[in-house]
C-alpha cells in the first residue's frame, strides 16, 4: 500500500513555489467550445447523490455511466440509453474523446477516480467533501493547477443568491471587524460506534471496487449505500459531510486560508465509527486588513448555546454567526438576519457585487467550454477541504489539545501531533496507486 505523501514530495520538488497557489490556475490550452456544443461527460457514481448530480449535467452528453451497484447502473441507464456502461471507473477512465468527469463516490474514492481523471486531462466536478484525507485534498489542488483542468467541488449552496448577500454584508464591514465566526449543525448525525454487522455481497454490488483503495473487510449493509459517512475508513461523519457546506460561508466572505491553530474536542473518539458531538477552534491569522479570526466549528450537542440565547437566535440549529465590532450576521441556506436589530433600523443592503451563479453545475459547464474556472475551483475547494478535515484529524489524533498547523510543510506540531500527523493520509491499496 502506497500513501499520497510521495505523490506530494514528488510534485512539491517539481512545481516548487507554485505550491503557495496564490489564484487560480491557468485553464489548459484545449479548444473553446460554443455554448451549445455539447460536453462528452463521464458520470462516475449514479445513485443517491450521483442520481442528483447526473440530472444536474444532463444537458450534455452523457457517454459514460459507472457504478458499482448494477441495479443504480441499469436505472440511471433507463434515461440515457447511449452511455456505456461500467462498474470499475478505472476502466470507463479509459474511454476516448471524454472532456470531463462528474465524481459522486463514497469519500474515499474520490481522490483515485479524480487523481486518473486529471493525469488524464480531463475536466473534473467532484462531490464534497473533495477527498477524503488532507494530503489528498492538496495533491488534487497541485494536479489541477499542473495540468490546467477546470475543477468545480459539489458545494451547491454556493451558488445560492442568500450566500451570496451574505458574502456582500460581510466584505462592505456591515457588523464591522469580524474576529469570531460559530459554524454549527446540530441536526444531521453521522455517527457510528464500532464494526457493523457482517452481512453477504448482494448479487448486485461489486463490493471489492466498492472499497476501491480501502483496506479489505466485509460488507454490510451498513456501508452502502448510504452508511459509509458514519465510518472513518471511508468518510468523516457530520463533519466531513456538513462543514463544507457552512464553512463555506465564513471561507468565502472573510478570505480565508489556511489556520495556524486547531484544537479539536468531543466523547472519546471510536476507533471505526464518527462521534456525534464534536467541535473544533480554528485560529486564522490576521491579513491585510483582515483581524485575526477564531472559527469554531461544532456539531451535534456542542452548539454555542450561550452565544445564541444572547442574540435571541436560540431557534437556529444549522448556521453560520459572524460576530463583528458593531453587530453580528447569522445565516442558513436560504436566509439571514443582522443585529442588533435596534443598531440596524432601517438597514440597506450593499450594492449586489457578486455575479448571480446560473446554477452550480452550469457554472462547472461553462467554465469547461470558456476554459475558465467557477466560483469553487480546486484552489478554493482544496484548502476549504483541508481545514474542515483537519478536525477530524485534531479529533482523533489530539482531543482537546493545540496544535499547530504549517501549511506549506504539511506538518503538525504540538502534544499530540504525532498521531494526528498519521492521519493527515491513508495509504492506498495495491491497484488503485494514482
């Protein structure tokens, strides 16, 4: 078994200062297309969220489906009839004249199926979280630049017109200076505890492409199809799943990169399956005009409550709350409020900056014929990955301890670190090496 950290120290000598990835990379010197031509699309994972993703792109051409699961492949299959069909994206990889990939695997395949889409040259939208170890978040970013891919990760709510407003509010310095940002969910549980029960393979899942690079075990139906989140083998529970989302919000708005401190606290963590509670600190230096700013995310039982009653905002189980010098900002998907309402009477919205998103996907779907990039580009996605799993990393390597985190060396420091520096990877099963 082989980790990315090779990968990482072999390309880091390569690309050199490129890995402080200031701004986007320069999109590959492929053709334009028209508008209305069509993309010749490969669409890898077709059932649950994938059967969203495949509608969401079905403008184009759909040339390829692939799945484990023959019974998600032969529905999906129903309304495109000209694709072919696979089970082992490796080989659907293989097909001639694709432009792009859409990636809607467990976690925990991500990283292989984009890694080979990328060698390749292909375009790549991939679900969020965009992998599901740190090392391989930032191999992805380095790939994607090296080769010029248009890259877009599956957090749709960024498209969103309330993020969006939000994103405005809080750049124009409506509540002020923000120094302190909470990012809770408290009604999604992704938790596990311990091994589930051993089951057999249904006829119809080819369980050993299922684990992909994972280690081997047993099936259960616990796993697939829906399940995996609950186990670290292969996702990240409610953090890994949820944060992306929200955290967004706070990474987009306020510029964020990456932090210098985390300190990660919860139950006492399961050595199979994801804690229900948990939260995480997350020091963010300050940057030009930007102050310091402390992030904490929590989910489960750890929202801040006292800070909600506070504000009156105790009805609120899933947002973002900026607190700034003259107010705060608390947002979910759909809306937002500012306050203290008696500060705001009268309050006008900043002037709309931002261009109005024509849909996550289509975005991804231009950018590929225009050769630019969307608004969650690799650059941005990859180290908004990596924050949000280094909870998980701070969780279960050194809870309740600081630690220090060095970006551009890819290293921890502090009590604890050494076991929390081992799950910045996995290693990869034979086989499935990128």
């Amino acid at each position: 078994m082989r980790s990315t950290r090779r990968f990482f120290l072999r390309t880091a000598a390569a690309l050199g200062s490129a890995l402080a990835l200031p701004s986007c990379a320069s999109p590959a010197p492929r053709p334009k297309k028209r508008h209305d031509e069509k993309l010749k699309l490969l669409v890898i994972g077709v059932g649950g969220r994938g059967a969203g993703n495949l509608d969401d792109v079905r403008s184009e051409s759909i040339v390829g489906l692939c799945d484990i699961d023959r019974q998600q492949l032969v529905r999906a299959g129903k309304d495109f009839k000209d694709a072919k069909q696979f089970v082992d994206f490796r080989r659907a990889l293989e097909m001639s004249s694709l432009d792009g990939v859409v990636i809607s695997t467990p976690d925990h395949t991500h990283f292989p199926a984009a890694m080979m889409a990328l060698s390749r040259g292909l375009d790549v939208y991939c679900e969020k979280p965009l992998t599901h170890t740190v090392m391989q978040s930032r191999c992805l970013q380095v790939k994607a630049r090296a080769v010029g891919a248009v890259t877009q990760m599956g957090t749709q709510i960024h498209a969103n017109a309330n993020y969006h407003r939000v994103v405005e509010a809080i750049r124009a310095g409506v509540i002020g200076d923000v120094e302190r940002v909470h990012v809770f969910v408290g009604t999604t549980d992704w938790s596990g505890k311990g091994l589930p029960k051993v089951e057999p393979v249904p006829s119809h899942v080819e369980w050993d492409l299922w684990l992909g690079p994972a280690r081997a075990r047993d099936y259960s139906s616990a796993y697939h199809p829906a399940g995996w989140r609950r186990y670290w083998a292969f996702g990240g529970g409610t953090t890994a799943d949820m944060a992306c989302h929200f955290t967004d919000l706070p990474f987009w708005a306020l510029e964020l990169d990456a932090p210098i401190e985390i300190r990660a606290d919860g139950p006492d963590p399961d050595n199979e399956g994801a804690p229900r509670d948990l939260a995480c600190e997350y020091v963010y230096p300050a940057r030009g005009q930007r102050k310091e700013v402390r992030l904490r995310w929590s989910c489960g039982a750890l929202a801040p409550k006292e800070e909600l009653a506070a504000r009156g905002l105790s009805d609120w189980r899933n947002a973002v709350l900026f607190i700034g010098s003259k107010g705060w900002l608390i947002s979910d998907y759909v809306k937002h409020e500012i306050g203290p309402k008696e500060s705001f009477v009268g309050y006008t919205p900043p002037p709309q900056t931002l261009t109005p998103s024509p849909g996550h996907h289509r975005e991804w779907i231009l950018a590929c014929k225009d050769r630019t990039q969307p608004s969650c580009a690799f650059d941005y996605a990859a180290p908004l990955t990596e924050a949000v799993l280094l909870a998980n990393v701070a969780f279960r390597g050194a809870r309740g301890k600081a630690l220090c985190w060095d970006a551009a060396r890819m290293s921890l420091s502090g009590e604890g670190s050494a076991m929390a520096q081992d799950l910045l990877d996995v290693p990869m099963r034979d086989g499935w090496e990128c």
